[in-house]
C-alpha cells in the first residue's frame, strides 16, 4: 500500500485550490524544497555534509542526503517535496511520508541546460537539449516537474515544445499531473537583459494559449527577474498560479528577500533547492522561510533569527551576521522595502 496521502489531502491541494478561486489568505503561500540535484549535479549535488559545530567537512553520501529529506518531512512545514525517481521511490517505500501532508513530487525531465554542477562538464555552454529519463509508469508521485527553456531560436523551440507535447501525452495515460519550469535562457539570444523578462513571459503566455485544462500545468516556476515582469506574469491570467525558482545560494539575505518580494508581487510559490540544501540547519531555514512568506518578519529579521537560532543550537555559521545580512542579487535590490 502506498505511503503516500492521497493528493486532496496535502497542503497543496487546499492551498492552490483557495488560491484559484481568489482567497489566498496569509499561511496559502507555498514552500517547496527541490531535493533532485542529483539529475543535475551528481556526488556533488548531495552538498556538504556538516559535523556537531555545523562547519562543512566533505561531500555528504546518498544516505546522509535522504536523511536530510527524512528531516524535513518529519519537520512537515514544506508543502512540496521534490526529488529524483530513485529517491522518491526508496522514501515511498520505506513510508518516509507516512502522516505527512506533504505533496510527494519528482523531476519528470531533465533538460541538458539542467546539467549544472557536473565536474568538468561544458553542458551549459550549449543550447539546451530535451532528455527525460523518467519513466512514468513507475512514478511513486502523483506530480512531476517539466522544465522548459525558450533562446530564441524556432529550430530549438520548437523541438522543445514538440518533446513538451510527448510528455503530456504521456502523463495524461498515466494519470500524473504537472507542473512546468521555466529557465532563463543560457545562451545568447539576440536580447538584451532588459528584454529578455518580456521575452520569457509572451513565450509562456503563448504556450498555455495552446493547451486544453486537462493538459495545463498545476502551476508555473520560474525564475525571478524582477518585480513588474512577475507582477506581469501574475496579473496576465488569475488562474495560472506563479510561483518562483531560487537560482544560486547567495546569502540568507538573498534567500528571504527573494520570497518577501516574491509574496509581495503576487507569486504565491517558492521551489528552493540550493538554498535550502547549503543551509546550515535545513529545519531551522525553512522555519524561517515560512515566517517571511507570512509576513512575521522581515529579510532582515530572518536572517537575524536564523542566526540567533544557529547559536542557540551550537552551530556556527557559514557567514559572519553582517556579510548574510548583505543583498548580493541585483534582480533583488530595485524592490527593496
């Protein structure tokens, strides 16, 4: 029997449903944690694996990295856990999600413009090629992620879409819903910085324009490239609910400033890999990361809390209090309150 509730049961499936029929209230918004990093980085991906001061003392193992899952969900404050199939089907099967509300979630494709962090791989350097190595009749989640990255160029975009189009097919017979991500291009487009968020919203706009309900994606995730093209994407179409990747680690400052301007601008999703992964105590981040999207503190508040937790738990930090507290991302600082 599976260990996983049923998908009317989660979090998810209340908050998303308020948030379609226009009542998103304080507490809807919603925090994912993306455990799939190794479909893109592999050994490294795990991260650093930290000894009973909290300093980085080598790569963690496999093992040492699905126990940091098993913490999270036991913690139960994220609403979305991602993860590769591998992983999803050994926490499936070893009743890892067993009481938790939690939405069980898997990468359903892995695009090579994903490939990032490969030691000595050059993947990034290229257009982007489509690649799914999930198979979905063996899928131990009821929703998938598919990413798709737009640069420019119909030859590629079009064999994006069409691989995108074999995919929902597939899910459809399989009964697996989805949700899409959007990266920013990697390769040179012929745009400049300043045209390439407008660029990115009217080729999303243009797809769902072709896609039934039943073939259109739970919610979108993409990246954050500043306040008027997410308020764009937003206000655009109500029923498409926005959400926002999180990019590089950066500071703690970085991290919920992201998610206060995110929830200000009207996204109402947050899927976090990086930075979640390199914290210094992933339960104590997430506390926090929800106290901001709640507007119980401020960016500057959490980053102060967190590390007064840090201390309390005798774990040193990665950064001194002033340098976290410092906005490194420029997307960040034209939104700042």
């Amino acid at each position: 029997m599976s260990s996983l509730l049923p998908f009317q049961t989660t979090r998810f499936a209340e908050k998303i449903e308020r948030i379609r029929r226009g009542e998103y209230r304080s507490g809807d918004f919603m925090l994912a944690d993306a455990k799939d990093g190794d479909l893109a980085a592999g050994v490294t991906a795990m991260g650093y694996r930290r000894d009973g001061s909290g300093a980085a003392v080598g790569l963690r193992t496999r093992p040492e990295f699905h126990q940091q899952i098993r913490d999270l969900i036991q913690q139960d404050t994220l609403d979305i856990m991602l993860t590769s199939t591998a992983t999803m089907e050994q926490l499936k099967e070893e009743g890892a999600f067993e009481g938790s509300r939690m939405l069980a979630a898997f990468r359903g494709n892995e695009a090579t413009d994903a490939w990032v962090g490969l030691r000595g791989g050059r993947y990034r350097e290229f257009a982007p090629l489509p690649y799914r190595g999930a198979a979905l009749e063996f899928a131990s989640a009821p929703i998938c992620l598919y990413s798709l990255t737009w640069i420019n160029d119909a030859r590629h975009d079009v064999a994006s879409l069409e691989a995108y189009a074999r995919f929902r097919a597939d899910a459809r017979s399989h009964g697996i819903m989805h949700f899409l991500e959007v990266f920013n291009p990697n390769v040179d487009t012929g745009l400049s910085a300043r045209d390439t968020p407008a660029f990115i919203n009217d080729c999303i706009i243009r797809t769902l324009a072709s896609l039934t309900r039943a073939e259109r994606p739970e919610f979108l995730k993409v990246a954050y490239n500043g306040p008027q093209a997410l308020e764009e994407l937003v206000s655009h179409d109500p029923s498409v609910v926005v959400g926002v990747l999180g990019g590089g680690q950066g500071t703690h400052r970085d991290t919920f400033e992201l998610l206060a301007q995110t929830e200000r601008r009207g996204g109402r999703l947050a899927l976090f890999g990086r930075k979640i992964n390199g914290a210094e105590h992933q339960p104590t981040m997430v506390n926090w990361m929800r106290r901001v999207v709640d507007r119980e503190a401020t960016s500057l508040e959490a980053v102060r809390g967190y590390h007064a937790d840090l201390q309390r738990l005798g774990l040193r930090a990665d950064r001194h209090l002033e340098t976290d507290s410092e906005i490194t991302e420029d997307v960040l600082r034209s939104d700042l309150t």
